[in-house]
C-alpha cells in the first residue's frame, strides 16, 4: 500500500469520490451500532447464569467464619470471598478488604476519604492548596472524572509501549510534593491494551516521593481478562515489589469481578498494606454496616476457587477474541501501510486504542456517527476530555456481534480515510 | 409497691441482701445473652428466604425499561425498586433514588459529599471554619459517630414525647448558621420508640433556617415497622410537608430493607427534592457505575408491591411482639411503682430505652455483665459516647428468643434494683 501522504493531490482526490460512495452507501443502509462502552455482551453474561442457583432458599447461608451471611456482621468481606479476590489479585488473604459492587466506587470513595481525612494521619487533601494527579494518557475517563470531580490538578504522562514514562514519572513525583497520586491500568490498559514491563513495575515500587502520602492507584481492572491461552501478557506483582522496595504503604490495588460475573453485580476490593487497610477499615466502620455477604457468597461459592474463575475467563475470551480480530483484521487490511494512524493488537482487556492523524480524531468520530456508529467521545480518554493532539480514539469491540462489528469497523475505517484525506490534500494545497 | 425513695435504709439494706442472693443464683446459670444490637433473629430471616428463589436462571433479567439487570446501565436505581420503595417511604417515585445495601452509606456519603461539594453550590463544609449539627438525645450511635468521623460538632437536643424540643430546635436552627443539620429517627425512634407527633413535623416543615444548606436527616428507618396491626402510630410525610411550607429542598429522606429482608443484603435510597436528587446524581455518576439491580430486581419481584411488604412485615411484627412484650412485662411487673427508672411501651421499632436514676446507666450494664448479660454500652445513645445523665440504656429484644429475653429482663431488672438501692442507700446515708 502506498502510503496516502505520497499519493499526488489528483490520485486523493479520486479516492476521495470513491470512498465518499461508498460511504453514502453504507450510510443509506442506516446502520445503529456501538463501540463506544466496555460493556460485555449478552452472550458473556449468559456465561454466569448458574450462578444464579448457587443460593436458594433450601442452601446454608453461612460462611466458614461461621457468619448466617442474611445477617448483619463481618464489616470487610467474608473469609471465602477474601480468598477467591486475593488469588484473582495476586495477594495474600490478609492484604485484602471487600467492598460493594463497584471498584470506581472503592476508588471514588479512596479519593473522598484523602480529601477529607488525609492518608494514613496525613493532611487531609481539602486542606492543601493544591493537589495534583498524575495521569497517564491515553487513560480511563472515570478516573479523570473522579480527580477533577475532587478539583485536584491533572497532569499528563505519556504512554511508551511498556507503560507510563517513568522518566517524567519519577521526577515529577519525587520533586513535587502536591502529588499525590497516579492512576494506573497496569495490565491490557484502557485503551491501548498495554501491559506495564517489569522494568517499569520495579521502577514503581522504587519510586521516592516528595509527598509522605503519594500513593500509586493500580487499578488492574483487567488481571485475568486474557484473550488467549497462548498468547498472556505478564505483570509483576505490585505489592509485593513496594513491599520488597521498602515501599509498604506506597499503592493501593483496585479489582472487581465486573467483568467476571455481571457488571453492577459483582463483587469489588482493595488490596494494600496492613496499614492502609487499617485506615480504610476505621473509615469503613463509619461508613457501612458492611456490603452485601451474600453476593459475595454467591461469587465464592460459583467459582469455588481461582482455577474455577481462571476457567470461567476463558469462555469470555472465547466470545471476546473472535471480536477483536474482527475489528482488528479490517484495520490490519484497509489501513496497513497507510500511514494514517497507529494502533496495538492486544492480547486482553477491552479496547482497542486508535492513534489518527493530528487533528483527525473529531473529526472520524463525527464521520462514523453520521454512519449511525457510535464511538467513544474523541478525547475522553484525556484528563479534562482535553486531547491536546486531537488524536486518540478508543474503540471497544465487547457488546456488538462480530458481524456487526465488522459493519463498524468498516464504518471506521472509511471514516479514518476520508478525515486523513481531507487534512492531507489541505496540507498539500496550503 | 412502694417506691424506694421511701423505704428506710433498713428495708433497703435487707432487700438489698435478698436482691443479691437472686443475682448470685441466676449468676451461677453463666448466661450468655446479648440484648446489644437491634440485629432480626434468624426466624425472621427466614421469612425472606424465598426472595434466595426469585431470580434463578431461567429467570428472565429484564427490568421494566428494558434494561438486562446483570448488565451496565440506570444509575439511580430500577423502575419496579424505585416503585417499591417509593411507597414504601411514601413519595412519588421521581422523588426517589435506589442506592447500594445501606442506608448508613448513604448518610455517610450524603454526609461527605457536602463536606467535598456542599450542598446544591453552597461552600464545602470542609471550608468552613465550624459545622454543627443538632442531635436529638437519646439518639443512634451510628449517625453520631459519622459526624463526629468529619470533626461536626454535635448539640443535644432532648427528646420529649412528641419528638425533638422543638422550641430549642427553632431557636437554635435560626440563628446559627453553622448548623447544617439535625439527625432524626422520626418513627418508632432508636432508642425510645417515640412518633414524632403531627405538630412536631409541620414545625419541622416550618423551620426557617439561617444556614441555605441547612439539611433535615430523616432516618425514618422504621416507617412499616410496626409491632401492632391494631396499634399503630402515624407519621406526617415530611417532603410534602417541606413542600407545602415554600421549603422543599430542606429534607432528605433515608430508608431502607435492611429490617425488612436481610440486612446487609437490603436496599437503600434516600428520598428528596427534585433539586437535592440532581445533586445528589451529579455525584453518583462520578461514583459509581450504579448500584445492583439483581438485587434491586429481586426485592421488586419478591414483594411485588407495598401490599406485599406490609404483609411481610405483618409476619415480622408477629415475631417481634412477643419479644417485646416478654422484655416489658418483666420491667412492668418487676421495676414498675419503684420510682427507679422510666420507659415507654413502644409500638414499633427495635427498641426499647430506659432511663434509670442519674449516675446509674454504666453501673447497671456492668452489672448485667457480671451475670452474662451484654447490653448497649451506657452512653452510646449520646454524641462522643456521653450521656451527661449516665441514665439511658438501650435494650434490643430482636434477636434472643423469647425465653432468652425473659431470663435477660431479670437479670437487668436485679441489676436496676442493686444500683438504684446502692445509689439510695448512699444518698440516704451521705
């Protein structure tokens, strides 16, 4: 393929009507798809229907504390439920806490209690002129959301293809004690699908920050979410490396089974130190009588353990990979060799991240939606929406079919040609 | 019988040795009995037991709008939940929003959020240099110890009999605007029992407040909870009446099932203005990708309507009376012309409080301790744990068997007697 900024401005142009055709045609087929959430399809969640009949009114309901789970009783998450999570995050039982049904909860309410208590006896946050995040982009716009919902102070880090700059990481953090956090999706990140290299984890844990209360948010929301047997990224267990780096306090870790079980209707945690989880607990106490035992009941006992969840992910894979090639496989055909944008194949998680051309990201995601495709919003994948190169766009391939995901896809493609046309052919006749 | 203030101290110091006598024997049994916590008993759990057999999976998921509940999707809770629990707090159904298993969390975050935010734009309470809230004594320890968690100053507000002195409360509502709030438990109060009375809440719906986001907290936790079909007290809707008063956005409403179906595996919701739940929405969608609408979905079905709650908690009352009864019964027949402390006989609720003579309330709950009786901690019904009187004691009859709760009232009716005697003996000796 020739690559589009060597065609001649008359060979654009021709392309251009051709596409444009073709484009009006798939248009006129009124297309109402969507790529724009990480939601899982029906088919997934068929997946966990038993669990469903794993507590009836004929079941023990009591958990192996001895605990009638109906009951109230056990504020942080009953014993089986703590192991089943603590296997799933790679931690020992006793670094783990559970929670509700949502880990953006867990780390929404991580972030309310800095900002009024502080960290472990720290300042509480809204007493502090200034609190900065760094925030490594492209990202995952709910955490964006949370920061500026607490009006602390975005940073951008960039991306490299083993996890954040750590560079720029380290010195930012060990120079300025207004930061207090970093957001990380260590493991097949939202959107790129990246996986943090072990250089990178062990850089993490041997961070040394100007701030006593600066804490690394790892929320590995995608552990276990592999799409091949065969083909797994690794990641080096974070704690535990804090731990060893003489960095005990220094990250909290974030997981649900969201995309395990049912979104909405899983079950979700924290795993940290001894005393970052004796923080927490005090607040907890405040907080909540305690979540919902028998939910995480019910998850405990239809998994059993962590090879019963190890297998039940292999399933969603199974739904998952056939729809990720669809979508890859029409970029791979229609845009390899182009040179109009750049993306990853990767091998978990949930999106699929698209780089444009400068300038082009709008402008694609306004061309599909006239298509009747919706994507995610250009530039919410950037702290304050804000994509300072208009570049990034998220594409996620989980609720549609793969044959309606390869109807989008090339809604998306077609868009990606045109929009770059259009921004080649006036940089060639300026 | 005759009170005794005016036995001599001979007659005192002999019924002293026989009380004791009485105590040593039942001593002996090593009772273990906890009249602690207003926890159901395990007959009532299983009332709801069939609630474990609603969804199962050939159940279809689908709420009324349509939505598959195991999915993403509808934050502020399902129309059938919402239905249900609109009646059930006796607001139309757009003035209410389904929240996660507890309605404590919803305070507390009720809470912490206008300390981050404000209320509907007002300055954060976290910026303010003192906050105040008004908190009828006796009280619940739970709402005391959130505020006393975000550094609020808490008033005393006596109880009468008809709900909150409302004269102090007007007093002090109006003039000071660091106070932001007054804690409630408006029917069948924890720990008396008492209903606000009609007048009681049309001054509530009244007050005209110096502070713009000065909230009422109505924990009406106990709304249906009634222990009689033929005696039962009536509330005043507060919203309609704040309404009706040119005060609509002065309340929030708190309510839960928690003491309907299983606790901690409940459904909460805080019910408001229109104003107050955009605000209240602002922030959910920061916090939560929603809360769990299986859940939600399975009380909607389980009890259908209001209809069906009412007579589910019918079957509750049946098991819940006789406890009481048997708790009263002993405090009437044993404790009753002797002028050594007061109750109520309530008619719905948890609870049933008692006030013995000043100085007395710690010594007797040692006292019940002593023969395996565990009670409320003296004190715990009062902001920082500090009943000025040392006089209320909370009993809780849900969760013992009636035999267990008729063994329990001696003990504590001995253990009134002994210290009061002790209190007298010194008096009449000093």
């Amino acid at each position: 393929m020739t690559p589009y900024k060597d065609l001649s401005v008359e060979e654009l142009t021709t392309l251009k009507s051709e596409l444009e055709k073709r484009f009006d045609e798939i248009k006129a087929q009124n297309l109402k798809l969507d790529m724009s959430r990480g939601k899982p399809s029906k088919a997934q969640l068929d997946l966990s229907m038993g669990m469903m009949d794993v507590l009836n009114s004929d079941t023990d309901l009591v958990c192996e504390e001895g605990v009638d789970c109906r009951n109230y009783g056990v504020l942080d998450g009953i014993r089986e439920a703590k192991q089943l999570l603590a296997d799933m995050t790679e931690v020992p039982i006793d670094n783990i806490v559970i929670f509700g049904n949502s880990s953006l909860n867990v780390m929404y309410d991580t972030i309310a209690r800095s900002m009024t208590h502080g960290v472990m006896g720290s300042t509480p946050w809204c007493k502090l002129d200034k609190v900065k995040f760094l925030c490594p982009v492209p990202g995952y716009d709910r955490h964006f959301a949370i920061t500026e919902h607490f009006g602390i102070e975005m940073i951008n880090v960039p991306m490299t293809d083993e996890g954040p700059d750590m560079d720029m990481v380290e010195e930012l953090v060990s120079s300025d004690e207004a930061i207090k956090g970093i957001w990380c999706v260590p493991k097949y990140s939202n959107p790129q699908g990246i996986t943090y290299s072990d250089r990178t984890v062990q850089r993490f844990a041997r961070l040394k920050p100007a701030a006593k209360d600066f804490r690394i948010y790892w929320d590995n929301a995608y552990g276990i979410h592999h799409l091949y047997e065969d083909k797994q990224d690794h990641l080096i267990e974070i704690l535990m490396e804090c731990k060893k780096e003489g960095n005990p306090d220094m990250v909290y870790k974030f997981c649900s089974t969201s995309k395990i079980s049912f979104p909405g209707s899983g079950v979700a945690a924290i795993a940290a130190s001894t005393a970052n989880l004796a923080d927490i607990r005090k607040q907890m106490s405040i907080q909540t009588i305690g979540h919902d035992k028998l939910n995480q009941l019910r998850h405990a006992r239809f998994y059993k353990d962590i090879h019963g969840m190890v297998e039940h992910m292999k399933k969603h894979a199974d739904i998952l990979r056939p729809k990720f090639e669809a979508v890859l496989d029409v970029m791979e055909r229609e845009l390899g060799g182009l040179e109009i944008g750049n993306w990853i194949r990767p091998r978990g998680g949930y999106f699929i991240s698209f780089d444009a051309l400068e300038g082009c990201a709008k402008a694609i995601v306004a061309k599909t939606k006239e298509a009747g495709v919706v994507m995610t919003g250009a530039g919410a994948t950037f702290p304050y929406g804000k994509d300072p190169k208009d570049s990034n766009i998220r594409i996620a391939p989980s609720f549609p079919t793969p044959e309606e995901l390869s109807k989008a896809a090339d809604v998306f493609v077609l868009s990606v040609k045109l929009v770059s046309i259009d921004k080649i052919l006036k940089e060639k006749t300026a």
